[in-house]
C-alpha cells in the first residue's frame, strides 16, 4: 500500500496527465487503485468524465470517512475510482487552518482508504500551501514532474528545502523529466546535469501531442493509445516507480 | 456496498442474444464493444484441493487467476506463460499465487479439468458525458469436447452509479432474464460437462454402512469402494500425472487385503484366498514405482540434512534413482495393460456384482457384530504385542507393531459408519498418533537400507563416487541419530494410546 502525491510548485509541468496515466497503469495491474483529485479546477476529474456529486466540496472531503466513501465514483476502467474535485477546494486553505492538527487532517482522512485501496495517487494543486504541507505529510512518495530547465530546477529546491524545513525526509521525493523536447538544447543539458541525483529516477516523459489531445478524447492515453509512444513512456515511468516502491 | 454486488444472470432458451442487446441499445445510450474471442481454464488437482479450501484457479488471457469460489472475486492475479494440461505447484510462476498453492498442492499436481470457450460482448450503459455507468457482458460460451453452451450476462456496477444499474437491472427483469446464477456458475456447468462433480474424490476412504447390513453385503459395499478408487486412479497412474495416483491405488488394494484378511468367513473361502493372491500380486508389480516415489520426494529433505560442501554429491544419486523410477514406470504401465491385470480387475468387479449364493460361515451375521469382534480382536492384540516392547526389544518388534496399528486403523475406518462420531474420531486420532512414530521409525529404518545397499553398489574410484559416497555416509549417520531420537519418544507415545482411558473406550464401543 501506498500513497503517491503527483506534485510541482509550477503549474502545466504535466501532474495531471501524470496522475491519471499511472493511476490507469496501476489499475491495469490488478491493483485497486484511488485517484484523489485534489486541484480545483477538477481537470482530472474531468479526463474521467466524472461529475462531483452537487453537494460535495471542501466541508465534507475534510470531515472525511462515510462523506469521501459517498462521493468516491467508478471510472470506466476496472479498480480505477476517483475521489472528484470541486471548485469549493480553491479556498480549501482557509478551511484547514480553522481546525485542530490542520498539518495531518488529509493523513487523517486517507488513512481508511489505505486499508480499501493498493495505491492512493494524489493529484495536487501547485503552490506552496497549507493543502501540500498536508499532502507531504500523509504521501508515502512524492512524484515531482520536472521539465528539464533552470527555473524548474530552482522550483525543486525550494520544494527540497520547504521538506527540511517541515521535517519531511528527501528521500520521499521521485523526479522525473516531464514535456522533454528533444531539440531544445538546454533539456538535454539539465538532464545530463541532474541524471545522478539522488531520487531522479532515469524516465522521461516527451512533450507529445498525443498527451495533450488527452483533453479532446477524455481517456488515460495509456487506454485510448496503448501502443502509442506516450502510453510506451508512462508504462516505463510506472515501472521505475514500482521498483522504487519495492525497495521501501 | 450491497448494492455493488456483482450480478450474473442465465439466459433463457428462448431469449436470443443479439436480440436483447439491440433492445437494450433502443434503451440506454450505449456503447458496444467488438465480440472478443478467448478461451477460459480451470484447474484443479484431482483431490479438489483448492475446492475444498475454497479457491477456483482460472487461467485466460495469459493470465493465472486465484478466485474465491463463493464470490468469484480474485484473490491473486499472475501473468504466465501458456497453460497446460499438467503442472506442479514450482511451475506456478514465482510470487504470491505460488507461495500461496505450494503448501495446498504439496505433491499433487494441478490437472486441466475443463475448457471453456467464450465469445464475449461487452456493452458499455453511458450517461450524458459519455461516462460508463454500468458494464453489461454477455457471453457464450462452450465447453471445450461437448455441446454444452451457457449462456450469461453479467451486470458489473461502476462505484457510485447505483441508480443507473437500478434501471439495468429493471430492463433484465422485464425481458424475463431473471434467473440470477452464483459467480462458479460457468466453472461448475463446466465441469459437470465432461463428466466431472467438485469434491467428487478424495484420498479419504469413506463408507456408509447401515447397521441392519449383513456381513457379506457390508464387505461386498467396502471392497466396491475400494475398486472404484483403484478404477480412477488408472489413468492417472497410466499418464504419469503424479505421485498420488499410485499411491492411492496401492492403499486401496492393501485395505483390500486387509479386508480379506480379517473378514476371512465373510466370502466362500475360494473366493478370499484366490483374491487374497491376486491383491498380492498386484501389490507386488506397483511397488517399485511407489518406493522410488517416495525416495524421489526425500530429495529436498535429504539435502537439507546434509552440510553444503556434502550436498553435491547427491545430484547423480537422484539422477540414478529418476532413471530407475523411468524404467519401472514403463514396466508398471506395461503390468496394467496386461490381460492379467484386466482379468483381476474385471473378475473382482463381476463378482462384487454377483449375488453369490454359496454359503459362507459369516456372509448373513448383522455386520455390526462382525465390526466389534475384528476390531476388539485387533486392538487387543496391537496392546498387547505394544506392551510387551521394552528399550532393548529388537527393532523387528515395532515393525511388527506398525503393521498391527495399520490393521486395527483399517478395520476402524471400514466400520466408522457403525458407531458414534465424535468417539471414533478420538479412537483413530489417538491410534494416529502411534502409527505417526511408528511410521517415521519404520521410514528410516527403510531408507536407512536402501541407502546402505546402494552404497555398497559403488564402485569406488572415481571422484564423483567418492563425492556420494560421503553424502550418503553423512546422511546415514544423520537418519541413524533421529531414527534413534523417535524410538526414544515410542514408550511415551504406547503409554499415551494405552492410558486407561483410551483402553475403556474402545472397550466401550467394540466389546
């Protein structure tokens, strides 16, 4: 069992594509899989074709235990569910800091899901907030998408020095290169420059169209394209990964 | 949660598929996939091993599947390479569904009990953003060598779509497919198609026998039982599938001499002595195969008696020991497709048919008095000789021993039927236990021999032989120490089955 947030402080480096391609993946393996979309534009949720249920938002996913089981919904694939989004989670902040432990409340509320589900992915907004503080509490492994340039570089050292500063190990943390371009020089630069760092894992995933039509068809394109070049780069993603959840 | 519950339902003869889904297209918006041909399998050993512990083993779409029986829900799934039609639990691939069957399957193999070829269609039930909201699959499917088709659709629920199944649901209803069918439906169906009913053997001998029986009717019923284990275990032996067969087939025909022997006035005297010599007979062309057998299984055992540097030594001892078993399997299928063999078989099986109207001094006494005179006879007799070993009686004398526990143990399960339950299954656990040290003492002394025999066999010379020669010296010496260590623990275990307590209950129930 474990819980991997699919986090970046930057936006559009790919976490949502990430999240809903590995958490496919994992399905497909026999394994009973969550997807947590916890961003609240919901775009996972809506790759999914799922509507929240109207009286779902940040009130009840934070009370938890029957007020998530309720809400969580099937997606068309076997042991896929999804915990939907709703627009209410843009204030979600300001609704944590008003209760008690407000650093472990999402830790709290996944830990019954652990005992149901073989793998949790949580879909995280970006920013530095209270909400991924959370998140780093209760995730197991930390799945960055890195885009292989200076300013993306900058972003995961702050997010490493935000972990030491919250009392969170490192070793939590899994990069990947994410929307690489082979032409782009300086990709290809910063990889070779981070290749051997400690948690980058040797996967990346290109910067395909395939990947963004996912918005058109609504489908992992692990499903609509499985012999595609994008689901052949999530499929060894996932497998990378797996051998890094063994490990621990 | 209920409500998610699978729901898997039988096709009427007149409800015709294709029909159906186009009503239900005219219903709901759906999305229908292209038919999808496969071939589904299941396994089992010939026990029903996982059967009886409550698993189904499938293997489809290159895929093992470990369900449990009652829900059909998947306990382990493995990817693997093709099925076969025979397989030991170390060809399972490595991981969880292997560490999970190896200790149910022990020695027994996984057979292909039937085929089942399938065409499926799966229709999607689609809300308005396209979402699927209930899966429906029909299938069809044939068993593989019959004519048997069945015919299923099942109604899969997506998690939080529980209105939407309501209305598939009520749909089916209305169309009269309402026969809802348990997830082993097709799995049961199957197996009954070629002639098969899970749980149908075991190794187990179990026979009812009503009290008001006469002597020779309650024999006749115990020898038919007997042949008719022998008669399945045929072929099993004939193909080589594993070791079990043979060994059930031989524990038959010495039940069978058993039987003769106790209940000698019980059939005309022609009858028992004649059929007395060819059980022997039989006996004698089976154990060959049966004694390699089991030397064949000591090997992991063996190995791990022996220091490291020592266990190399015996790969070519194993290889001989295989080679041999090789042979005299060829010689036993041999023995088994002779006239001979057919004779004593179908002779014994014309007989037990036969209403023999020569007399016999015991044929017409109730049975449950013929069960109490052999069984008190015999139990007396185990405690007496029992009683009379001392720590310096010679090792013959336990061995004389095990084979009296092994008659008493016989003739109790013979007779079961006729006296209470729980009393008898005190009455044999405790005679279990003595049998365990005595068969484990019997055991070494009988590997012990063999070992020593194929030791002097050895030319020395060469240094392979020296090699094994030098793990057959450690192996000798560790089999003499424990075989010493469960003699040791032989009074404690005699006194333990002739406590007071255990004496007045079998007088209780056979004097």
């Amino acid at each position: 069992m474990s819980v991997i947030a699919v986090y970046n402080i930057k936006g559009g480096v790919g976490k949502t594509a990430t999240s809903v391609n590995l958490s496919y993946l994992s399905a497909c393996q026999g394994n009973k899989t969550l997807l947590c979309d916890m961003d609240s534009q919901g775009s996972a949720t809506y790759y999914f074709r799922i509507r929240p249920a109207r009286k779902f938002n940040t009130r009840k996913l934070l009370k938890g235990g029957k007020h998530i089981d309720r809400n969580i919904r099937g997606t068309d694939y076997p042991g896929l569910d999804l915990l939907p989004a709703d627009f209410s989670y843009r204030n979600i902040d300001i609704a944590l800091d008003d209760l008690k432990k407000s650093k472990r409340r999402i830790s709290r509320i996944l830990k019954p899901l652990r005992e149901e589900y073989d793998h949790i992915f949580l879909d995280c907004p970006p920013n530095v907030t209270l909400l991924s503080e959370n998140i780093f509490h209760a995730a197991d492994r930390i799945l960055v998408p890195l885009i292989p340039t200076t300013l993306s570089h900058l972003a995961l050292q702050q997010l490493l020095e935000f972990l030491d500063e919250i009392g969170q190990e490192r070793a939590k943390v899994l990069v990947f290169f994410s929307m690489v371009e082979k032409r782009k020089k300086m990709h290809g630069e910063m990889m070779r420059l981070l290749q051997d760092e400690p948690g980058v894992l040797p996967c990346a995933i290109p910067f395909l169209a395939d990947v963004e039509k996912m918005g058109i068809y609504r489908q992992p394109v692990a499903a609509m394209l499985p012999g595609s070049a994008a689901a052949e780069s999530y499929r060894r993603l996932w497998d990378a990964i797996c051998g890094e959840l063994e490990k621990s | 949660m209920q409500e998610l519950q699978q729901d898997t339902r039988c096709l009427p003869e007149s409800v015709e598929m294709q029909a159906l889904i186009d009503a239900l297209a005219d219903t709901f918006a759906v999305e229908i996939e292209g038919a999808r041909e496969h071939v589904t399998t299941w396994y089992d050993t010939f026990d029903w091993r996982l059967y009886n512990r409550g698993y189904l083993l499938r293997y489809s779409d290159r895929h093992w599947h470990l369900l449990e029986y009652r829900t059909g829900e998947a306990v382990v799934v493995a990817r693997a390479g093709a099925g076969k039609k025979r397989l030991f639990a170390r060809e399972l691939p490595r991981g969880r569904l292997r560490s999970l069957l190896a200790p149910v399957l022990d020695v027994r193999a996984l057979l292909l009990l039937v085929s089942l070829g399938s065409v499926d269609t799966r229709v999607r039930i689609l809300n308005r953003d396209q979402k699927t909201t209930v899966f429906v699959e029909f299938s069809r499917q044939q068993v593989r060598g019959t004519d048997t088709v069945l015919r299923t659709v099942r109604l899969v629920p997506v998690r939080g779509y529980d209105k939407a199944l309501r209305a598939v649901r009520a749909f089916f209803d209305d169309q009269g497919v309402v026969e809802q069918v348990p997830p082993f439906h097709t799995f049961e169906q199957g197996v009954q198609a070629v002639g098969r009913r899970p749980g149908d053997y075991s190794s187990r001998f179990a026979v009812r026998l009503d009290p008001d029986l006469t002597s020779r009717q309650a024999a006749i019923t115990i020898y038919r039982r007997l042949l008719d284990t022998m008669q399945v275990n045929e072929e099993g032996i004939l193909r080589d599938l594993d070791s079990e067969f043979l060994h059930d087939f031989r524990v038959a025909i010495r039940r069978t001499r058993s039987g003769l022997a106790q209940m000698k006035k019980v059939l005309p005297a022609d009858i028992t002595a004649t059929m007395k010599e060819e059980f022997a007979y039989l006996g004698r062309i089976t154990g060959p195969v049966r004694d390699l057998d089991v030397y064949l299984l000591y090997e992991h055992d063996y190995r791990a008696r022996l220091p490291e540097q020592l266990q190399e030594g015996l790969g070519s001892f194993f290889a001989d020991l295989a080679e041999q078993r090789r042979l005299e399997q060829k010689k036993l299928v041999r023995a088994l497709r002779s006239p001979r063999y057919r004779q004593i078989v179908t002779g014994w099986d014309e007989y037990l048919r036969s209403d023999d109207p020569t007399p016999s001094a015991d044929a017409d006494k109730p049975v449950i008095d013929l069960a109490r005179r052999i069984i008190h006879r015999r139990f007396r007799r185990l405690l007496k000789d029992g009683l009379a070993i001392g720590a310096d009686s010679p090792d013959e004398d336990l061995h004389r021993l095990r084979i009296q526990g092994k008659k008493l143990r016989y003739s109790l399960e013979f007779f079961r039927s006729l006296f209470p339950e729980q009393e008898m299954d005190t009455v044999i656990r405790q005679l279990k236990r003595l049998q365990n040290n005595l068969g484990d003492f019997n055991d070494l002394s009988v590997q012990q021999e063999m070992l020593t025999r194929y030791l002097h066999g050895l030319r020395p010379g060469s240094r392979k032989n020296m090699e094994l020669a030098a793990a057959i010296g450690g192996l000798l010496t560790n089999l003499f120490h424990e075989q010493h260590r469960v003699r040791e623990r032989f009074g404690k275990t005699f006194a333990r089955f002739s406590s007071r307590k255990n004496v007045a209950l079998f007088k209780k129930l056979f004097h």
